[in-house]
C-alpha cells in the first residue's frame, strides 16, 4: 500500500498540497504508469484533474467504457502514487443494492464523523462525506452503473460542490449500459465541464 493509501497516510496527509507539488502530479503519474499501453492520454487528464483540485478547484473525473476494458487497472495505476489519501468505494451487482454502499466502503477507513453520520439522514451523510473532501484526497467510487439512489442523490450533491474543495472525484461506469432512461444519465447531467472531466476509453489496438 502506498503513503497516499487511506488508513496510512503519510506525513502530511491533513495538510494543504502547495502548488509545486499539485504541478508534479502529471509527471510523477506518467512517470509510474509507462507499461498502461495506449492510456497515457487518459492517465494524463487524471493527472491534470488532480492538479486543478490540489490547487484548490475540486473535479469529478467521469471514466467510462465497455465492461474488461481496464478502467479499474488505469485507475489503480494513477492512484498508486499520488501525494493525498486514497479513499475507495464500489457499487455491487446485486438485484437489490443496499443504500450507500461505496460511502460505506469509504466509512470503514475513514471512521469518525463519517462513520457516525451513516445512522442519521442523507443531508447529515452528504455534508460530513463533504467535510471529509475538505481533506487532499482522491475519492473512487468504482461501476456507479450499478449505484443504488441514494448513492446516485449523493453524487448528484458532490458533483454540484465538490469545485470548494481540494479532492478529485474518480468514477468508473460502463457506458455501453447506459439506456435512455437510466438514473445514472441524471447524475452525469448535472456533472458539467469545467468540475467534470470526461475520459472515455476507446478498445486497446493490442
């Protein structure tokens, strides 16, 4: 595990990021992650992403692509070595998810404030999910594609604040499973350039 591993941070994992160190991300991902054949693009606007929230302007990076095409290896790749924590979340394929999954998974290493908030009401679990961003951090919630509504109405709220804080958003769908009305398509309308950055993987030519 790395130092920007949640749950073993390093040294200063409360404190700001200056801005010569959220300069350095790009290059210190593309200096990590050469054997992702083709993903350096995608790797490089992750990179980017981070700088812009680092240095004070909070992003959502939206990965999306067909089911084995290697958005979990390319965000595992860009997450190993970055200066912040690392918090991590997924939704499961189940018939009927429970509620707020990935913020559970996030509640479990973080504890605290977070952890309490998950026996009150979604306003009390959003804006304590939101003052745990006020930290650096990467936050990934993996396969929204199969959130519950809960977590679809969190994101929703994340995405429209998350510009106030110093923390990159990372979430992975599979576009190809996006019908015309799935509740997702609500979630990503209100996910918007410049806090969204979109990052579409096409199929490798290996």
């Amino acid at each position: 595990m790395s130092s920007g591993e949640a749950g073993v941070p390093g040294p200063d994992a409360d404190a700001p990021v200056d801005a010569d160190t959220a300069a350095r991300i790009v290059t210190g991902v593309t200096l990590l992650t050469m054997p992702l054949l083709e993903r350096q693009p995608a790797l490089d606007l992750l990179g980017a992403a981070l700088a812009d929230a680092t240095g004070g302007a909070g992003r959502v990076a939206l990965v999306a692509g067909e089911a084995g095409i290697g958005k979990t290896s390319l965000v595992r790749a860009f997450t190993a070595d970055v200066p912040v924590r690392v918090l991590r979340g997924a939704c499961d394929d189940l018939l009927t998810p429970g509620p707020l999954g990935p913020v559970r998974d996030v509640a479990r290493t973080l504890g605290g404030p977070l952890a309490a908030a998950l026996g009150g009401g979604p306003g009390e679990i959003a804006d304590a999910l939101l003052d745990a961003l006020a930290t650096p951090s990467v936050l990934v919630v993996e396969d929204v594609h199969w959130a519950d509504e809960a977590t679809l109405d969190l994101l929703a709220f994340l995405g429209r604040r998350v510009e106030q804080c110093p923390s990159l958003v990372v979430l992975t769908y599979r576009d190809d499973e996006l019908g015309p009305t799935t509740a997702l398509r609500r979630v990503l309308g209100v996910l918007r350039p410049p806090v969204a950055v979109r990052i579409a993987l096409p199929p490798l030519s290996l």
